[in-house]
C-alpha cells in the first residue's frame, strides 16, 4: 500500500492538471496558431430560369469560377473555387495554400468578391454582350461583411449587376422577330459604363439578356430597343426604370404593325421583378424612330 500511494497521488495531480488545461481552453475559446485553416462553403447565386442553363455566376454555377478574393481584417488574400457537381455545381469550396487561420472559435467578420482583385473592382460592364463571353463576364459577385462560424463557415454570395431580360414577341401584323438585335440604351456611364448595351440572344429563343450596374434610367428616356427589318423602335417608361444589383427585371416586348406602309409600334406588354422581389409592372407603347 506504501509503494502505490504515490503513484495513486501521481495519477490524482495529471488528471487535475489535464482537467484544468481543458476548463482554460474552453474559457478563453483560442485555438493553435497556424492548425486551422479557413475553408468556406460559398452559396448563393440562386438560379433562374432560362431557355438554356449556362456555366457561369450568372446561373447560379459556379464551375467556371478559379478564384475569388478573401478580405479579413483588412488582409485579401486569393482563394481557389472548388465546385461542387453533387448539386450541379450551385455551391462551391472556397480555400487556399497560403489561407488565413482560425485563432479562436469565435465568429470572423469576412468579404469576399469576384472578379478576383486586391481591392474589389468597381461595377463595369461590357458594352457589347451579344457573345456567351461578353455576357456573363459581366457579372460581379459580393459577399460583403458577413460573420463565419467556426462549426459552419459559409459564404451567401450575391450579384452585385442588375439582370435585364427582353423578352421579344411578334404582335399584331409582324410574322417573325427573328434577326432582331435588341439593345438596352440610356444607361449611366458612371465608372466607364456603356451608355448602352447589346444584348445576348438566348439560342434557339426570342429572350435576350443584359447585365447593368446599379442605376435609374429617367422617365422619359428611351430604355429597350429593338432594331428590326431596317426599322429601329424605342420603349420610353413612364416612369423611373430603377435598377437594383441582385434583381432580374424582364419585359415582355410585342412588336407590332398598325396602318398601312411602315408605321409599326413596340409594345410593353409587361414588366415583372424577380430575385435574381416580387413587384412593379408597367405596359405602354414606343414610337418608331
């Protein structure tokens, strides 16, 4: 009994000590330096419908996005995109060979944004976005200031570009829209912005589609044109078109023949606002110019 005593004592003081080092992890919440790394599930980018789904930001797919940038603490640093094909590509892997690390289990407060840059680039559109290319390299995407937990870090991205879609119809003594180019006009050229943008044409569709930075196009001034068989038509809103980043705006445009000769008209059938907020709407007719 004499000879074990100690060991017992031995054994009692470890299992103190251990309890101790655990009871002080847990109060102060710190973790090893340099032992985890931040890796980040990206979400977002909600998908919407359109005649044909594309591989792009735009879609809601993040597979042809490589990197992104990662802002903690006034530290960027560049993060690999790893897509996820179990749910067709619409979350992704953020992490990096050189990442930042968990120093507590205490929330992060990160950004994160692409086109990838050491500071997040201003909105700049493409003029000409009649290609695949020039359409969804268009896009911006943000995730601004948002807290990561420790036991599940994501990333809710969103569109930092307005999404506008035409939906082009032949009405009332026109047999066919197809050859139309469809044009978005009066824009804002704040920051190098076109004034106006050609659209793309989804295939084997009468949609055409266009990304814009956030604005509002005056009433009153031409927005959506349609340049068809040598006549060019113009719809003016009768009220602000205001342009909001992360919403999809699509008009139902009919265009139509009255009279005799070339005096024809583009008619606004409907407006409706999406997620890309359920609102808004606007009918009227444009004026052949």
């Amino acid at each position: 009994m004499k000879i074990r005593q100690p060991l017992q004592i031995l054994s009692a003081a470890l299992l103190l000590a251990a309890t101790a080092c655990t009871q002080n992890d847990l109060a102060d919440n710190s973790l090893p330096e340099g032992k985890y790394p931040v890796v980040i599930q990206a979400t977002g980018l909600q998908a919407v419908a359109t005649p044909v789904s594309g591989r792009a930001t735009v879609d809601g797919n993040w597979q042809d996005v490589q990197t992104v940038a990662l802002s903690v603490g006034g530290t960027v640093k560049e993060y690999d995109v790893t897509a996820s094909n179990a749910d067709g590509y619409k979350a992704a892997t953020l992490s990096s060979t050189a990442p930042f690390y968990w120093t507590s289990r205490d929330p992060i407060t990160v950004s994160a944004w692409w086109p990838y840059g050491a500071t997040m680039p201003d909105v700049v559109v493409a003029a000409d976005q009649s290609t695949w290319v020039g359409f969804t390299g268009s896009d911006f995407i943000l995730a601004e200031a948002q807290a990561v937990q420790f036991d599940n870090p994501t990333l809710k991205f969103s569109h930092r570009t307005a999404r506008v879609t035409v939906k082009l119809q032949a009405g009332t003594g026109v047999t066919s829209v197809t050859g139309a180019a469809v044009s978005v006009v009066g824009l804002n050229t704040t920051d190098g912005n076109p004034a106006s943008i050609s659209t793309y044409n989804v295939p084997a569709s009468t949609t055409y589609e266009a990304l814009t930075a956030s604005q509002t196009v005056t009433v009153g001034t031409p927005f959506i044109q349609v340049d068809l068989n040598g006549n060019t038509y113009r719809f003016i809103p009768k009220s602000d078109v205001i342009l909001e980043a992360g919403s999809r705006y699509t008009y139902t445009v009919s265009v139509i023949g009255t009279g005799q000769g070339q005096n024809y008209e583009l008619e606004l059938k409907g407006c409706t606002i999406e997620d890309w907020t359920d609102g808004g709407g606007e009918s009227g007719t444009a004026e052949m110019q």
